[in-house]
C-alpha cells in the first residue's frame, strides 16, 4: 500500500520534470530563433513549411524564365555559325562510292571516326592523286570531306578551296552540303556578302533541317549591319 506521507515527494519529482522539459523546450526554441526574452512564441511549422513551398515555387519560376529569355534572345551571327560547326562531324560521316581505293577509303574512315584530321588529310590527298582510277563523283565526295577536315581545324580558306569543286560537279550528292557549309566557311573568314549568297541557297531549301539554322545566321546578320 502506497504511503500517503510519500506523496508531496512524487509531487516533487513531477514537477521537476515538468521544469526539465520547459527548460529543453525553450532550449529548442531559443536555438532556432523564435524565443522572446520571457514568452516561448508558438511556433507554426506549417507556416514555415508552406514559406519553403513558396520560395522552392519562385526559385523554378525564376530560372524557367532565364532559360525562356536566353532561348528567345537573338545570337550573334558568329555564334549561331560555331553552333553550326560544332556539330559537323557528327552530321557527316564519312562514306564515299565504291572505288578501286577500299582499304584506302577504310584507313579514311578509321581517321574520322578518331578526329584524327591530319592523318585524314594525308590519305585523302593521297586517294586524290590516283585520279585516275576514280570517278567525278568518288573525287567530289573525297574533297567535301577534306573540306569538313579543314573546317573541324579552322581552315576556313582551305575549306572553301575544297567545297568549291564539289559544287561545280553535277550531280554530286554532295552539293547543297557543300553550300551550306562553304557559307559557313565565308562567315567566318569574314567575307560576309560570299557567305549571304550560300547561306540564302540553303535557306530556300525549306524542306531541309538546315534552312532554318541559315535562315537565323541570315537574320543575325542584318542585325549586325
């Protein structure tokens, strides 16, 4: 049986703890800022839940509208033409006809697939003074390849020298690449009226991926005049 003289000590002991608790509450409190000089403030987490929400809300906003404004911000005509050229090698793979040249024409492609440009330049220049043994179109395939080498090392002048063939072959399926990119090639040498002229062709042909890409360089350009 419990002794009634014991109960002002339980009495006691509940109240200390009561007081341990207040203590590590205002304690909590105090650490996170929202204690006042005598009053714990009450304190709302969903309030601050909610604020997190919204400033997470703001944060996306904020950056969406970046993301909108760089995109619909015009470039330079400089820019959008290193844009272009970025992704050549990769537009343009190598291949050629069969020719008398397959082991040639193999090593040529083990070089592209390598970005090796030197070494492509050597075996492509070698397959070209076997002229002989190859046809008008296997020869303008092997020069608009020289030409996307040149640009891949900024050889702008050089490129046009070899893009420049390709498009007086007839017929070759070469040709509206070669257009497009011997624009490239002018814009960059900064013979900006050459460059108008080849990148207008390629704009007129609308049902190519490209025509928009030149389109926009042409629009960026009478900006910049």
């Amino acid at each position: 049986m419990k002794n009634p003289d014991n109960q002002p000590d339980d009495k006691l002991f509940s109240k200390a703890f009561q007081l341990l608790e207040r203590e590590k509450t205002e304690e909590m409190l105090r650490q996170h800022g929202i204690q006042r000089s005598g009053k714990v403030v009450r304190y709302d987490f969903r309030k601050k839940f909610n604020a997190w929400w919204m400033a997470a809300a703001i944060l996306v906003i904020a950056l969406s509208s970046l993301y909108l404004y760089q995109q619909m911000t015009p470039h330079g005509s400089l820019q959008l033409a290193e844009n272009a050229l970025s992704s050549v090698s990769s537009d343009y793979n190598f291949s050629v006809r069969s020719t008398d040249l397959p082991k040639l024409m193999l090593d040529v492609q083990m070089a592209f697939n390598k970005k090796d440009w030197t070494t492509m330049d050597t075996l492509l220049e070698e397959a070209l003074s076997q002229s002989d043994s190859i046809d008008a179109q296997t020869k303008a395939g092997l020069h608009f390849y020289l030409g996307v080498s040149a640009l891949q090392q900024d050889h702008f002048g050089d490129a046009v020298l070899h893009f420049n063939p390709v498009i007086q072959t007839s017929g070759s399926v070469y040709v509206r690449d070669a257009v497009w990119l011997r624009g490239l090639a002018y814009l960059k040498n900064n013979k900006l009226d050459l460059a108008l002229i080849d990148l207008n062709a390629t704009a007129r042909e609308e049902d190519w991926t490209k025509s928009k890409e030149a389109s926009m360089i042409i629009s960026a350009l009478e900006d910049e005049r």
